[in-house]
C-alpha cells in the first residue's frame, strides 16, 4: 500500500519548489522541447501541452501518441484550473481521504481526470498562470516526467 500522506508531502514541496519568476513563449518552448528530448531517450511516446493563461504555447504529439491523449489533458488542466493543485496531489488527496474523484457529483468526470501529469506553471509571489501536461504514460511517469523537465529548466 502507497503512504499517501509521505506522496501528498513530496507533492506540495514539488509545488512549492518549481515556479519560476517570469514565464514567456520561448520558457514554454524550451519546457516542451525537454519534455520531448526526455521521453525520447526513454523510448516513450507523449502528448505534452502548455498552455497559459487559456492560450496553447505549445503542443506536441509524438509519433505512435493516442488521440485520447489530447483529451486527457483537457480533464487533467481542468482538475489544475479547479483545485489550484497539480492533478496528481488532486487524485491522490482524494484517494487518502478515501473519495473516490469519479463519484463527486459536482464534478463531470467527461471534463476532469484527478490523474498525473498536469502541473500548474507558477509565477513567485503570483500565483498560477497556466500547465504544463504529458499523457500517455503511467499517471506517476506522467508526473515525473514534468517534474525532471522542470527541473532542468529552472537549474
């Protein structure tokens, strides 16, 4: 069994650790691009989008990527826009708390996914500006696969 309380912990350090101080069109391509460079060394095919402030600076789907893929990152940045939180802490959190996310009935599961990958891109003393998403792996491959990205970013 996963210790979700340790998992939410790490999620909320991750939040708090990766913002940047200002956010372009160009950050958005470079964060793409490593996004992409990463999961090609890995052999993996993704979708990866980042939008901001409602606005597309960046999508890509990698060859052999599914068409549902588009949509899962529709419901991902959805659960992002609604909670504030990244989807991955969304699901998580509710799993802990014993709630299964599909079953709240304020909450059309056709337009929110509680499942990794969709992290909120965050201006310091700010606040969220937009995401940065990847689907088409595992939910925690998702996810990591932002953070490393991040990571290397913001170095």
């Amino acid at each position: 069994m996963e210790n979700y309380a340790e998992l939410l912990e790490t999620l909320t350090q991750q939040e708090k650790e990766l913002q940047f101080t200002a956010f372009s069109s160009d950050t958005a391509l470079t964060l793409g691009l490593k996004i992409v460079e990463l999961a090609k060394a890995r052999e993996k095919s993704i979708t990866v989008n980042i939008t901001v402030n409602g606005k597309v600076l960046f999508h890509h789907a990698m060859q052999g990527a599914s068409a549902d893929q588009a949509d899962w990152i529709r419901r991902k940045n959805n659960v992002v826009a609604r909670f504030g939180r990244c989807s991955f802490y969304i699901g998580i959190d509710h799993k802990h708390r014993g709630v299964v996310f599909e079953d709240i009935k304020y909450l059309n599961p056709e337009d929110h996914a509680a499942n990794g990958g969709a992290f909120p891109i965050t201006i310091k003393d700010t606040g969220i500006i937009g995401t940065v998403t990847v689907s088409g792996l595992r939910q925690a491959e998702d996810h990591a696969l932002v953070i490393e990205a991040l990571r290397a970013v913001l170095a």
